[in-house]
C-alpha cells in the first residue's frame, strides 16, 4: 500500500504530532503510516481522509496485487 499522507500533510501544513492528535492517534503510528510499514485500521483511515477531506482511497492507494 501507498499513501500520500506525507504530500496532504505538507500541502495544508501539519507536522506529525499535529496530525496526530486530530486524527486521535501517536506520532509514532504516523509516521509508521508513512513508511508504509503500518495499514491504519478503517476508523484510522476515515479520520485521517476527513482531517484532509479526501477519500480514503485517494490517500491509501493499493497495488493491484495486494488485493
């Protein structure tokens, strides 16, 4: 899985900790999103495509063979 949440992160300008706490998480699980070595759980992702008023899908984006 790919994600685009370091790009929307930079885009409206939140660091890791800020993002965190909106999306009611630790830093640490951020930034392990980020390195694409942790898959949210749906809430995680629903809270997190909300923060940036996006779709899921638009920021987790799956390779073809990974589903």
């Amino acid at each position: 899985m790919r994600t685009r949440l370091k790009e929307l992160r930079a885009r409206d300008g939140l660091n890791q900790t800020e993002l965190a706490k909106r999306a009611k998480v630790s830093r640490q699980t951020i930034s392990l999103i980020e390195r694409e070595e942790f898959v949210p759980s749906l809430l995680i992702a629903k809270r997190i495509a909300h923060i940036f008023n996006e779709t899921i899908e638009s920021i987790f984006i799956f390779d073809e063979e990974e589903l």
